[in-house]
C-alpha cells in the first residue's frame, strides 16, 4: 500500500525557500555550505522570528554573522 504523501502549507514553504536563500548568504559570508545549514538547523526557532518579523536573508544572514 503506497504511503500518502504529506503537503506542507504554502507558509511553511516559503519559509523553507526563505532558509535556503539564508542559507546561500552564509555561504557568500564565509560559511561551508555544512556550517550553514548546521547553524540554521541548531538556531531554526530565532530564524523563524526573523521571518516573520520580515527580514530579508541578507539580513537574516548579516545578523547571523555579526
């Protein structure tokens, strides 16, 4: 019996596609792409504040960075 896949809410992708843009700025900063998604995956509830409070990746990243 085949599984039914599971559908992600436009909001939570376009929160992905946000992260993986953050992502692409850590890496223009310096970061291994590895380093970049650690970073996000260990510190993913403060870049989800930074979404919703607006911020572009770049600044998103640029914050990250500091």
């Amino acid at each position: 019996m085949a599984k039914k896949k599971e559908e992600l809410d436009p909001e939570t992708m376009e929160l992905i596609q946000w992260c993986i843009e953050v992502e692409g700025w850590l890496v223009k900063g310096g970061a291994t792409v590895q380093q970049a998604q650690e970073h996000i995956e260990e510190q993913v509830e403060w870049f989800t504040d930074l979404f919703y409070d607006g911020l572009s990746p770049e600044e998103a990243a640029k914050e990250a960075l500091a």
